[in-house]
C-alpha cells in the first residue's frame, strides 16, 4: 500500500450545490471559497493499493457544465472528465436526472 497526497477540484461553468466526491468509498472534505464555482482539496492523503476507486456527484440548475479531476500533489493527473447536469448517466443505465450529475471510475494506480 502506498501513502499518496491528491489534489481533488471540482470545478463549475455556474455555481455548483451539494458536491460529493468519495475517494476508496472514503467521503473526500472539499469546500470553495468562491461562492460554489470550484470546490476543492489540495491535501487529501489517502493509502492507495491498485486501482483507485472514484465517485463525484454535483447538483446545479439542468446543463450547468463543470470539470473535475484527481491528480497527484506536484504530479500527474490521474483521472479528469467533464459534464453537464441532466445527462445520461452511464452509472444509471442512462435514465437522466435533472440537475443532478455524477462520475464513477475506477483508475489503475
């Protein structure tokens, strides 16, 4: 197992409400200090063994855009996408939710 510090940033076209991003099903601490656009961690220290499991959920009125990632602190990204609120969701079978969106992974580490 390998003790590794990820920055996590989660970031909005619109505010953003109700973020959750769990890391190894570990809830993730993320805030913003600018009024729910980006919310983010810098410092998250977390023991990492094989693939990294990653969920991200967001609300926000339907098509708000946003852009998240997990990278290594002082490295390399290790998992980044986009969306919109209300889109199918692969997670889901599809089905759309409005103005709900959220991202399942798993990331070989």
């Amino acid at each position: 197992m390998a003790t590794k510090i990820l920055h996590v940033k989660l970031e909005g076209k619109s505010q953003l409400h109700e973020p959750i991003v769990k890391l190894e099903g570990i809830l993730i601490n993320i805030w913003s200090i600018d009024g729910g656009l980006t919310w983010e961690n810098k410092n998250v220290i977390l023991d990492i063994n094989g693939n990294l499991e990653i969920y991200m959920s967001c609300k926000a009125m339907t098509g708000t855009g946003w852009s998240f990632y997990v990278k290594e602190k002082n490295g390399a990204t290790k998992y980044e996408n986009e969306g919109r609120t209300g889109e199918a969701l692969e997670s889901r079978d599809g089905a759309r939710i409005s103005n709900f969106s959220e991202r399942i992974a798993s990331v070989h580490y």
